[in-house]
C-alpha cells in the first residue's frame, strides 16, 4: 500500500489509516489504477461539479482547448448538501473529476483519502505561480493535493461618512477600535461599530489567526489542539469586552436584518473578506460612495497582521481517469489572466494566483468605494496573511461546536472565553472518535 | 395549502349540528363557533403569512427585500423580476419546471396505479402472506425517505443509473402510504357483491381493475396522487444525490443552487425568491383543481366505513 501510505504521510492522518479502512470510508484508492493516459488526439471528458458559477470561464476552455472538454456542473453549494454528495460519490466510486472544496474542509477531503497527489504530476513547478499561504493551504505531507483558487483576505469596510459625522478616527489598532465604539456608542444613536455574528465561526477564526494563535497544529502522527492558547483566549477576553459593554451589537451575519443594517448604517464599520465588496456593492446599492476600505486593526501599533475569511481550491478527487488533464485544466482556470477576469466578474474573491493588480479588473477604482482603489488594502492584507494556520481534518463538526458556545455567550450566558475552553474539550474528543491522535497543546 | 382547504370544507358543513342541537331563538352565533373560527383563522393567517410574503418578495429589488417592510410593495417590478428568473443563464430555470412536471406528473401518476392496484389486491384477494406483505408496507410508511435515498444512489451507481431521469423516476414510484390508504379505501368502497356482478358477468380481473375499481376509487386515488405529486415535487435529498447534471434537477435543488451562489452574486436573491414563487404556482392550481374530488372522496369513504 504505497500509495495510500504516501498519501496519508501528512500530518498525523497517518495513523488514522487502519481505523479509516475499518469504518469503509477510505475511498479511491483502489481506483487509482483507472487512471489511463492520453493518446494523441483522443478527446478526454472531465466533469467539474463547483457551485460558483464559472458557467463562462469553462466555455472558454471549451473553446481553445478542443482535446480536454470539461463538463461544468453546477451543484448545492457547500453546505446544502455539495460536500455530502462529493462523500457520497466518493464513496460510490464514481467521483467527478475535478471538485470545489474550501480550504477548511479540504483536511476531511484528505481524511477519507479523497484528493489526488498533484505533486506525483508535476504540480510541483507551478508553486511560483500561487500566492505561498494559499498553496500552503493545499499541501499535505509535502505533497501539494489541490489548486488554489480563491480566498478571502480580510480589511475593515467602513462608512467614511457615518465615521466623519460622528468625528470618529478609523482605528489602526484593537485598542483604537475599543475606543471608537464607545465613541460611536455615544454618538451614533443606537448604531454600533460593528456587529459581532456569534453564528459564523469561520469569520471569527480569522482574528486568532491575525493574533498570531493556532487553534490546530500537528506534531508527528499526533494533532495538537489549541483553541484556548494565551494569544487565542486574549481575543476571545478582548471581543468579550466588547459585548459586556454593548458596544457591538449581536447579528447573525450575511442574511437579510444584516443587509438591513448595512442599508441603515447600525454598523458604521464591518471587518470583512475582500469577496465581501460584491455584497455590499448588491445588496445595498443606495450606500454607493459611503464605504471605504482599511487595513485591519492591529495589536500592537506598526504592525499589518492580516488573517483571512473563507477562499478554496479546486481539487482532483481520487479516482479521476484523468488527473493530468485535470491538473492542465485547473492551473490554467486558476492563473490565466482572461480566465481570472472571468471568474472576478462571477465574484469569486481574492485570486489563489499572483497578479499584476495594476493589469487585473480588480486593480480599478470603484465609485462604491468613492473611487477608491480598494484592492490595494487587500493585496496589502494578502501578503500578509500568516502561512502556517492549519485546520483540523474535524473541522465542520468544530465550526458547530463553536457555533453552539458562541451563541451561549451572546445571548448572555458565559463568554467567549469560556466557549473556548469548551471547544477545546469537544475538538479533542471529535478526533479521538475519528481515531486520530490528539492533545491538548 | 392545507389549512385553507380544511377552513373551506369544514365551515360549510359546521352549522347544520349547531341549528340541530339549539333549535331556541339565537342571539348570535355560540362563543364555540367564534373560537373555532378565530382558531382556524388564526392557522389559515399563519399558512398564509409565507406566501403572501413572498409574492411581496418577488416583486421588489435585491436590495428593497432587505430594505423595506416585508409586508407591502415597494417599487414592484414583477415581470421584470421574471423575466430574469426565465432567461438568467440560458433559460435554465424552465428546465427545472418541466424537470419537476416530469419528476412529479409521471412519478405521480405511476405510483398512484401502483398503490391502487396493490391496495385493491390487498383489500379483496385472499392470499398467503397477504398481512405480511401488507404489514411491510406498514413499516414502509415509517421509513424517512431522506435515510433510503444514501443506499439507493449506491445501488444505482452499480446499475449506471445515477444522473440519469430514471434515478428520480423509479423511487418515485413506490407509496407505501398510498398502498396503505387505497386498502382502507378499497376495503370499504368497493362492495365484494360488485365484484361478484362483474365476474358473473364474464369480466376478468384486469377489466374489473381497470374499467370498474379505479373508477369508484378515483376519489382515493386523487388523495394519493397529490400527496406523492407533492412530496416528489418538494423532495430535496433524493435528487441531491443522485444528480449533478443542472440541466437535469428539479426546482428544488436549482434554486438552492442559486441560492449557494448568492455570496457571489447579489442578484440571485432576486432570482431565487422569484423562481420560489414561479415554482408554488403548479402546486396551488393541482390544490386547487383537484381538491374537489379530495373532498367528496374523503367523506364518502368514512361514511361508508
């Protein structure tokens, strides 16, 4: 078993692979030997089931590549059931060839062994080309196993007009922040610097992450669990203080009170991912030339830590007959500069790719922005976004727990703090029941 | 949908019991008769709120949904608003319509035959095994479609069926519900004598099936037929794993597409809530049309039992 064994050589899933082939679930790797080359001239037919619509980037491949048709097709987004079918598929033997997976899942897709070694087919020549944290989030045991595609670098979007009404400073520091929402708590009648969404775990990973914490780390076959590290529980103390005080209020983000909200100005600022313009731009048109962009507020002053909020990849799920032309496909969709202007248009986020922001779509003022060219803080956050954050191969079960404590806390019962510390207790006993090694840090 | 149609068969007949049992002068109606119908208004309002919202919904802008009262008209482009629903990405949301039809009339109608003519057998031929059988049916009934539709899309991937019509077609074709209430139906509405008659008579079973039960259990048959049309029609899962061509899915799993796109592009908002209200507009005129028949079937049958 080689193959299965280099596969699962990173991190500690290595040690998961008997208990993997236990439950049934490792899958494709049997069908690896269905890979068949190319001749020349034969046509291949590769099936890519993604939920961002790139209906007109692949009729573009379609058109100059006439040996590889790609077969685009659109399915339920990730959490309405994409990832359960691409299981499902996997587990059926009959995987599409290339597949949408975000980052923070992909350590699932590697648990059930379900991605395609791209460093095996020379992906490896291509890393100059990717942006490092992104291609980093991809490599498993040294082995690069999908091809970045997206993510989302965090800035804070703020209302230049609400803050300028109010005679408030955009804050540079954490500190600066805290003092302007007392300020706008004052000032604003009844708005808010910001409203704090105790249901989405993933936007507030990306402040531990900025503070330098790692809820995830591996050491050998083991997995060391984190999330109530000193750097992770003093942003946890620092949002806390914040919700004791009223100074934020409490929304649900991304869904209909919020665009309200983003339409009224009951939050003057939102510290959101780059991919987040579109929402704003769409769905609340009338705020057009009130919002700029800024750089996250930091630690400590001088410092321009960023982290980042969601993103993905687009992987070669195990048992594709085709995984070299797959491979050509999904480099060329991710760093060919008409493909990305596609895929900007389709709002797909901040490029997995290194680009020329002057020469790219995303290098244009915005008249939203109040001709702003807002990009250059993401590009800016992009760069410095740290590289080693990991997730945990758990990880959809940790973003509930968190969801679950997290919403304790805001509606008054407990704190952030404490949260933490019982997601550490659950992310641990998530992994032993998956029969992986783990501890606490 | 449903409280509307208990509302409308169940006020008719209310008065007759009330003027029966209090044949003294009235001074109004009786207070239990004001609560009935506060309480069934009160329901009806609470069915209804949803699909009053969303016609509202869909006449307005990404950004009015969000921005103004949920419950009247703000700037209302309807038409506009649909013809976008109908022509956003190749006119792909027409043929989610006809997909749903397809799922749900053919899968409809071929299981509704089923259940009748096993629910018919069940009720009037004795045979070995026939409580057995029936009593599987039974436990079928209790069966969550969501746990079947795992281990079908296996199966099916061994036969090269899935992302195919036939995935959704053939699961729709069995009801065990169907099955269990054309028995109960047949049971009481299609007298043993008749049956008798007809074979006297020199009819054969398939002709006493076909030209002389079906018609007197149209009544339950409509029952069932709406049931299965709706539930396939609203099925979610099913299609979820078994397809993943988009030119091939129902409404359902089509707009929840869209749906998953909406971070990316505010405008299927929009979209979405308008191809909701294209896709409830099938469903409200089958209830509509078809609930006469439900209605007189569902008396007949418990008066005769």
């Amino acid at each position: 078993m080689p193959d299965r064994r280099s596969v699962l050589a990173w991190g500690a899933a290595a040690a998961a692979a008997p208990a993997l082939t236990a439950c049934g679930e490792s899958a494709g790797a049997a069908r690896l030997t269905r890979q068949t080359k190319r001749k020349r001239g034969q046509k291949v037919n590769l099936v890519f089931w993604t939920w961002v619509p790139l209906q007109k980037t692949v009729a573009l491949w379609n058109r100059t590549h006439p040996d590889i048709h790609v077969d685009l097709q659109i399915v339920p987004g990730a959490t309405n059931g994409g990832y359960q079918k691409m299981h499902a598929s996997l587990k059926a033997g009959s995987p599409p060839d290339l597949a949408q997976i975000e980052y923070h899942t992909l350590p699932e897709f590697m648990l059930v062994n379900g991605l395609t070694n791209l460093s095996e087919h020379g992906a490896d020549k291509l890393k100059d080309e990717y942006v490092d944290w992104q291609w980093k989030q991809c490599v498993f045991g040294g082995r690069l196993h999908a091809i970045p595609q997206a993510s989302g670098p965090m800035a804070n979007f703020y209302r230049k007009d609400l803050f300028e009404r109010w005679d408030v400073e955009v804050p540079r520091t954490w500190d600066e922040f805290r003092k302007a929402a007392i300020k706008i708590k004052k000032r604003g009648g009844g708005s808010r610097i910001t409203a704090f969404p105790p249901t989405n775990a993933m936007w507030y990973a990306s402040f531990p992450w900025q503070r330098g914490a790692r809820w995830i780390r591996t050491e050998g076959d083991t997995w060391i669990v984190d999330f109530n590290s000193k750097l992770s529980l003093e942003v946890a103390d620092f949002w806390d203080g914040l919700l004791q005080d009223e100074l934020i209020t409490v929304q649900p983000d991304l869904q209909s009170g919020w665009y309200r909200s983003a339409q009224t100005g009951h939050f003057a600022s939102w510290l959101g991912a780059q991919w987040g313009d579109a929402l704003l731009r769409g769905n609340a048109p009338d705020t057009k030339g009130d919002w700029r962009v800024a750089p996250l507020p930091q630690w400590e002053e001088g410092q321009n830590a960023s982290a980042n909020w969601g993103g993905s990849c687009t992987a070669i799920l195990q048992g594709s007959r085709h995984p070299e032309e797959a491979l050509e496909f999904a480099h060329w969709l991710n760093t060919d500069s008409k493909s990305i202007d596609l895929l900007v248009a389709a709002g797909y986020g901040w490029p997995g790719a290194r680009i020329d922001l002057e020469k790219s779509a995303l290098g244009k003022r915005d008249p939203f922005f109040g001709n702003q060219r807002y990009n250059e803080v993401f590009e800016e956050s992009d760069g410095q976004i740290d590289t080693s954050w990991k997730w945990a191969p758990t990880n959809t079960q940790s973003f509930d727990h968190i969801k679950d404590a997290f919403g304790r806390a805001a509606a008054g019962r407990g704190t952030l703090v404490d949260a933490l510390n019982d997601v550490q207790g659950r992310v641990l006993d998530d992994l032993a029941a998956k029969g992986l090694k783990a501890r606490s840090a | 949908m449903s409280a509307t149609t208990t509302s409308e068969s169940l006020t008719p007949r209310a008065p007759a019991p009330v003027r029966a049992a209090a044949p003294t002068p009235q001074r109004g109606p009786r207070p239990g008769r004001i609560l009935l119908i506060a309480s069934l208004a009160i329901a009806a309002c609470y069915f209804l709120l949803p699909v009053y919202w969303l016609i509202i919904a869909a006449t307005k802008t990404t950004a009015k949904v969000y921005g103004s009262s949920g419950l009247w008209f703000d700037s209302p482009q309807l038409l506009h608003n649909l013809g976008q629903v109908l022509t956003y990405d190749d006119g792909i949301y027409l043929h989610w319509v006809l997909n749903s039809l397809l799922y749900a009339g053919v899968g409809g109608l071929l299981a509704t035959l089923l259940a009748a003519a096993a629910g018919f057998a069940l009720a009037k031929y004795r045979f070995r095994g026939r409580e057995a059988a029936f009593k599987a049916v039974l436990a079928g009934v209790l069966l969550p479609h969501t746990a079947l539709a795992l281990p079908l899309y296996l199966l099916f991937n061994k036969m090269g069926l899935t992302n195919t019509y036939w995935a959704i077609l053939i699961p729709s074709l069995v009801s065990p519900f169907g099955v269990y209430l054309c028995r109960i139906f047949a049971e009481s509405a299609v007298d043993d004598t008749l049956l008798e008659a007809a074979r006297v008579d020199g009819a054969h079973e398939g002709r006493i099936f076909f030209g002389l039960v079906l018609r007197i259990m149209s009544p339950a048959l409509v029952t069932v037929f709406l049931f299965q049309f709706v539930g396939i029609w609203n099925n979610y899962f099913l299609p979820l794993v078994m397809l993943s061509d988009d030119r091939k899915y129902p409404i359902t799993l089509g707009l929840t597409t869209w749906q998953a796109a909406q971070d990316r592009l505010p405008e299927l908002v929009q979209y979405t809530i308008g191809g909701a209200f294209l896709s409830v507009i099938p469903l409200a005129v089958a209830m509509l049309v078809l609930q006469r028949y439900w209605r007189t079937g569902l008396t007949e049958g418990s008066v005769k039992g």
